[in-house]
C-alpha cells in the first residue's frame, strides 16, 4: 500500500512530488513521482510522523532531515498499527471527531479563560503590583504627569489662600496614611476639565475646575479619600499590568491583526478593563466612606460632589455631540446676549450677574433635554452602562446616602 506526497530534502526549498510504499522489513521506500527514482529507503522505526488534526496535512520526518507532506491519512495510520500499535496514533483525531467532546471542550476552555480573567489574574496583578519597588512607582507618576504637564494641564490659578486653605483642611487625611507618602498638587484642568486623580508614587492632583465645582471643602476631602484609595491599593499599577496581559493574550490568540480586526481584537480588552477599573473604583468609595465615618464627616458629601461631576461631564459630551441642541442653546444665548446694557441694568448688582445666571440656565436647560433622552433609550442607559469604568449613580447614591 503507498501513499502520495510532497518532498523536501531539507537541504533546498524546491518540493518534489514522490510514492511512498513500505516493503516486507518494515523499510520505507521514497521514490520520485516523475522518473520513478530512488529516492531515499529508511526504517519506519526512525521515522517521526505527527498526530492528525482533522484533514489537515501531516508531515514525516526521516532521520537526516528531510521531510514529507500528505494527507493520505489512512495510509499512514494502518502504518502506525501494524508497527507501533498505540491507542495514542488515532485517540486525538477521535477525540476532535466527536462533537460532544469537542463542544465540552469549548466549554471548559471558556470557563478556565473567564476564570483565569476574571479571578486568577486580578490576584496575579495584585501580588506583582504590591512587588514592585517603589523606584518604579516614582518613574511610572513622573512620566505620567509630564506627559499631563505638555498635552493638557496649566499652571493652577488657585491663589495662595485656597490652596493653604485647602491643604489645612486635607491634613486629617495625609496624617493618616504617612506610609504612602502622599503629595497634593493642584492644576488648571484644560480640556480634562473638573476632576482629581491619583498617581502610583502618591501623588494626588485636583484641578482647579473641580474645587470651583464643590461647594465646602468636606466634598473635596471625601475626594481625597477616594483617591488615597486608589494610592493605598496601587490600583494604577495593577490596571496597567491587566491591560498589557489582557493585550498581549489577544494578540497571541488572534496573530498579526489587520486594521479591519484590530477593533473587534480589541473589544475584550475594553470590557475587561472596564470591569476591572468599577471594581477598583468600588475599592476606592470603600477607602472614603470609611475615612468619613471615622472622622465623622458625613458620608453625602463625596456623591453630592460625584453628581454634580457626572453631570458636568455628561452635558459636556452631550452639547458637543449634539448640534442640534448645541444650535438651540446657542441661539437662545445669542438671543440673551443681544440687550447687555438692559440685562446689565436690569440685574441687582448692575454688572450683568443676573445676565451671566440666565445664560447659564439656558445651557442647564439645553443639557436636562439631552441627558433625558439619553436616559430614556435602553441601549444608552442599560447596555452603555456596562462599559462605563464607574459604578452607576445609583449605587454610590445608595452607599454614601443611606
């Protein structure tokens, strides 16, 4: 019994078209397809041949080198039971074959990946990132707010008092946690706007937006809690490291991405990391609202401050991403902006204040509009929510509020 394949002498790239047959002695005979030459005669013993993986090619390998491609399957599975009988010559190929294994296998490969995500790696990145020295910390945050430094932040215009002020009334909570060696900084927000984050060394920075946008220095401070969070459980650390794991297992599983892919490829990583930075941030209310019960600050004041936040940010995108509402608030202002001198000389104090409130109405107006309708369709307010990198509203209402 012989089978067909194709040739390669290990010595060139040319292939060549041969007959294998196996005489009495167990000896492998390889001859050219063309002029019925003599190719090359070896032992079956010393020849290595690979496992079949459903009718794909499958190679032998001869003693010094040289190699054969066929799909004649058969051939060389009786082969294989006449002269190295084995459960393991067909046992994988059976096992591929049959559906319900190969469906039970999907399964638990399923399960161990989502596992492995989802438990084993967030306790993996965890232990590392409480390894690292903090030499890497100091570079990871002085990269960082460079690169903050060049592309979005400005000097803070905060003057001397409120940030002394300010400062004062952190100490409480800097006192308290000297082991992570905290530093509190202040910045003109720029295109980020109002918000407060953490760095991995320590540092803490508010813009300047958000202290204008808080109301008493106890929301700024439940803030500060928060973010001590952040530093205390190396949150940014252990976010970068899940990324780049999650990134390079993709690009692993998927080989060399063409652009047309590289958006669904990256798609897990964005929902993962997603999960991961709600569970982080959950952490991190955790750290506040424990520092507020201790000190006896009332626990309200952190989700006053994230409301108003949220909704800041959400009229923000919504006005930008809405030219129709954009126009009609911007006609409305216009409308406001035609009498100066009569709103100037109509408001209380005579210098346009009662002016500046009914531009900014117009614009709360515009923006209640668009967060309603946002709110209203499902896939904006249910589906979306499972992508955003905080707990929704609500939960942290029903924490810091009850």
């Amino acid at each position: 019994m012989a089978l067909r394949g194709i040739w390669f002498d290990g010595k060139t790239s040319m292939p060549q078209g041969v007959v294998l047959s196996m005489d009495d002695t167990g000896n492998v005979c390889v001859v050219n397809a063309e002029d019925q030459t003599l190719v090359l005669r070896a032992p079956f013993s010393d020849i290595r041949v690979t496992s079949r993986v459903g009718n794909t090619s499958r190679y032998m390998y001869f003693p010094n080198g040289e190699k054969c491609e066929t799909r004649d399957h058969q051939v060389i599975d009786q082969w294989l039971q006449q002269l190295r009988p084995s459960v393991w010559n067909t046992l994988a190929h059976q096992l591929e074959s049959h559906t319900y294994f190969v469906a039970l296998t999907l399964v638990l490969v399923a399960a161990f990946v989502w596992a492995m995500t989802f438990h084993g790696l967030p306790a993996a990145t965890r232990y590392i990132a409480f390894q690292l020295p903090q030499s890497v910390m100091d570079r990871a945050a002085t990269e960082t707010m460079q690169l903050l430094d060049k592309t979005h932040f400005h000097p803070t215009k905060l003057d001397e008092k409120t940030r002394a002020r300010l400062m004062s009334h952190f100490a409480p909570a800097l006192s308290q946690n000297k082991n992570l060696n905290l530093k509190v900084s202040f910045r003109g927000g720029g295109a980020i706007g109002a918000n407060a984050f953490a760095l991995p060394d320590g540092s803490v920075v508010f813009t300047d937006e958000i202290v204008h946008l808080a109301k008493n220095d106890d929301e700024l401070l439940a803030v500060l809690a928060h973010e001590i969070g952040h530093v205390k459980y190396r949150h940014a650390m252990r976010a970068a490291i899940q990324g780049s794991v999650i990134s390079f297992g993709v690009a692993m599983l998927t080989g060399d991405l063409s652009a047309a892919s590289n958006l669904l490829a990256g798609l897990p990583v964005l929902i993962t990391t997603m999960s991961y930075s709600r569970n982080f941030e959950r952490e991190a209310d955790d750290n506040s609202l424990l520092f507020l019960d201790a000190n006896h600050i009332p626990r309200h004041h952190f989700v006053d401050l994230m409301e108003r936040l949220t909704y800041t940010a959400e009229c923000k995108a919504l006005m930008k991403n809405s030219e129709y509402i954009k126009y009609e608030a911007d006609k409305r202002i216009a409308e406001l902006a035609r009498l100066p001198a009569e709103a100037a000389k109509n408001s209380k104090d005579g210098d346009g204040s009662e002016f500046a409130v009914r531009i900014e109405a117009a614009h709360k107006q515009a923006c209640d509009k668009l967060i309603a309708e946002l709110k209203s369709g499902f896939f904006d307010a249910k589906v979306m929510g499972y992508f955003a990198s905080h707990p929704e509203t609500k939960e942290r209402t029903a924490k810091f509020k009850k």
